[in-house]
C-alpha cells in the first residue's frame, strides 16, 4: 500500500528512522519488497532522476504497482530523490508520488529557498509533501581546516531560516556524509554535535540524512577478491543510525550499499561459473541476498518490526 511519506515520518519521528532505497530494476524491486516483508518493516521507495530515464519512468511506476499487488502486506510511501524543479513538477502531476525532493543545495541560501518554495507551493496543493536540502553533502576530510569544514555542513540557524521561509515538510542535513563508496579517508564520522544543534532549533521536525551507506569491508573485500578495485572505500557506522533518529533523523538514504550486492552477487557469480551466460541464476542469488540486505539494514535502523504498529495507525487516522 503506497502511503503518504508524512504518515511514515509521524510515526517514526525520534524512535526509528525509516530506509529511504533507490531502485532501478525488476530484481531490486523484488528484493526490497521481500526483504521488507520479511522483517516487517515500513519503508520508502527513491526514485533518482537517473533511475527514472534507466528504462523508462512508467515501467519503474508499473514494478512498483505490481510489486504492491505481489505483497499486499507491504507499506511504502514512493519519493523522488535528488529532483530539479522540472522533474519535481512532473513527478507532482503525475499523482503516483508520496513525496519529492528538491535539491537546490548547490544554489546560495535565497535562490534555494526561492526554488524550494516554488516545488513546496506545487506539491502541498496537490497533498504531497517535499523533502529539500540545505548544506553541502561531502565527507569532511581530515586535513581541512574545522572552518572549511564548518562550510560544507548544514548551519543550525540557517536550516531554522530556510524551513520556515521555504514550507518544505522535510529537511536534508550535511552532517559528515557523502554519495558513493568513498567517504571518509580516516576516523572522521557524523558530526552529532551539528545535528543536536539542529534539533534544538526545530524540534519535532523531520531530517534526512543522504549518503548513509556503510560499504562493509567484508562485501569490499569479497568484490576485490572476484576481480573487483574497490581499494580504500569507506562508509558509515550503522550502528550510529539509532543514535541519529533520536536527534530528528526520520529517513536514511541508502543505495551504494544495495549496489555492492549487485556487484559481488555478480562478479563472484561469473568468477565461479565462467561457462555460464544464462542472467537468471545470478539474478536469483541477488535477490535473495537483496532482500537479506535490506531485512539486515532495517534492524540497524530500528524500523524493523515496525509494520503492523504503523497498520494500526494508518487504521485509526481513517
Ligand atoms: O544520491 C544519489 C543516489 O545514490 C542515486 O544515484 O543518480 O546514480 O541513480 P543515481
Ligand atoms: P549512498 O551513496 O551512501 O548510498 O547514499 C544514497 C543517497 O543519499 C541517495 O539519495
Ligand atoms: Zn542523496
């Protein structure tokens, strides 16, 4: 059942974050429902401008349609990730979306919040809430200077300003991490500090944290071992997840990781079969160990076995 992402955020707000996974093909798709299945937990389908034009954005809408028919039992809210304003309109009108995000975080400080509450404006009239960004996504390195690195993360007073001036429902905060498999170069980790900091000036108010892959050293080393040159790459304790959902952080974006199974499923695949040219038993195995994936991620985040609870609450808001 497609639900809105605001019902999600209500109920997990401080307790749990929810899996915010990008998909962009059939054996992803069947993985992430099953995985979330079976450790009963709500979750939120990205879609990213690239996934959208992979194939086609109706045959990504059409999996995710019947997927919902293939688990009934499944809640899920369905969000645009990382939208211009052109794409965040389409997806508006569409009707088929939960939420979208705009990320004008490259733009100054006004011209961001002129272009998010442009989207906010748009979406909020069609019920649909909007995600937005404010700071700069990157690991902080350890040779940089703390006020280069004060630069990169999101300002606390700044997020108050842009959440009240812009509408948006949700806010994207830089607070250490990065996209890809690459993100710290040495001990460096979640600057907490900033994000308490954050809280303090908008409680109750929904954060998102971008680039929450952990790239496991152990997925690393089996995709090297099969051929891979994955040397150095580095990601996020997901032991640190529970930490951030107590201090606002309600959806943890996760794809890097899901892309690490692909690559070792299919490189140890090739290694130990090289007869083989069929696509389906690797395509099996992947999405078996996709939805083990995801079942494994949703306990380190706290929204496993969340399912029937958000049901009940989704029964008595009616
Ligand atoms: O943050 C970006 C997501 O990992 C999506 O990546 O734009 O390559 O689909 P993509
Ligand atoms: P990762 O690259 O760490 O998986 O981050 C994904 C993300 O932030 C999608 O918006
Ligand atoms: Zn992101």
């Amino acid at each position: 059942m497609i639900v809105a992402t605001k019902q999600l955020f209500s109920h997990a707000y401080g307790k749990y974050a929810i899996g915010a996974y990008n998909i962009n093909n059939l054996e992803q798709t069947m993985g992430l429902f099953q995985g979330n299945i079976d450790s009963k937990a709500p979750f939120i389908i990205q879609l990213s401008k690239g996934a959208r034009s992979y194939t086609n954005k109706k045959m990504l809408e059409a999996m995710i349609r019947t997927a919902d028919e293939i688990f009934p039992d499944a809640i899920f809210a369905v969000h645009l990730d990382h939208g211009d304003e052109e794409t965040c309109m389409d997806c508006i009108k569409s009707g088929f979306y939960s939420s979208v995000m705009i990320d004008a975080s490259a733009e100054p400080f006004e011209k961001n919040i002129e272009i998010t509450k442009r989207v906010v404006d748009a979406a909020h009239a069609r019920g649909i809430s909007v995600e937005a960004e404010l700071g700069k996504l990157g690991g902080v390195e350890e040779h940089v200077s703390v006020a280069e690195a004060d630069a990169k993360l999101t300002d606390p007073a700044q997020a108050e300003e842009f959440v009240k001036k812009s509408g948006c429902d949700s806010l994207a905060c830089a607070i250490g991490t990065s996209h890809g498999a690459f993100k710290f170069s040495g001990s460096q980790g979640l600057h907490f500090d900033v994000l308490a900091a954050i809280q303090k000036r908008l409680p109750g108010f929904p954060l998102v944290m971008h680039g929450s892959s952990s790239v496991p050293q152990d997925e690393v080393a089996r995709i090297n071992a099969a051929g891979g040159q994955l040397k150095g790459a580095k990601g996020v304790n997901a032991d640190e997840f529970k930490r951030a959902a107590t201090l606002g952080v309600t959806k943890i974006n996760i794809d890097t990781d899901g892309r690490l199974v692909w690559c070792r499923v299919h490189r140890e695949s090739f290694r130990d079969d090289p007869k083989n040219f069929d696509l389906r038993p690797p395509g099996k195995v992947f999405m078996k160990e996709y939805a083990k994936f995801i079942a494994e991620k949703n306990v380190k985040l706290g929204s496993a076995g969340k399912l029937e609870d958000v049901r009940v609450m989704l029964k008595s808001a009616k």
